[in-house]
C-alpha cells in the first residue's frame, strides 16, 4: 500500500557540510543554481530522466566535502 509519498530518486545539500565549490552546479545545471554567496540551490523535485540521474550521481561522488545526498528509490547504475 502506498502512503502517496513519491519515491522517485531526490537531490538534496546539507548545507552544513557544504563549502560552495560549485562542482554539482557545473556537473548538473539543470538541478543545481548558485546563490549570490556561491552555494548551491537544488531542485528539489524528483528526477525522472535517465540522464539528469547519471549527472546527479556524477555531482554527489565529486563533491569534496560529501555534502550532495540522493535519496529515494534510486535504480542500479548498471
């Protein structure tokens, strides 16, 4: 049974972590802008192309300080 939520793959910053290198917004202009101070606004909407996903796991593994985050159903990159 499902609760409505949307279990398509999400993006998320913990901008604790987050230093604004701005790798993932060079890596994924589609789901990732800039503020004015350089940190990173994500979409936060569920992705739903093969591609954008491909990107956004390219973003999360190149971030250097680990603050990029998919969460939901994410299908095997294989």
């Amino acid at each position: 049974m499902s609760d409505g939520t949307d279990a398509r793959p999400r993006l998320h910053v913990n901008p604790l972590l987050c230093d604004g290198v701005g790798y993932c917004a060079e890596i994924v202009p589609e789901l990732i802008t800039m503020d004015d101070w350089g940190y990173p606004i994500v979409d936060s909407r569920p992705i739903d192309s093969d591609a954008l996903l491909h990107h956004a796991r390219r973003a999360v593994a190149t971030c250097p300080r680990l603050a990029l985050l998919l969460e939901g159903n994410i299908p095997d990159s294989s």
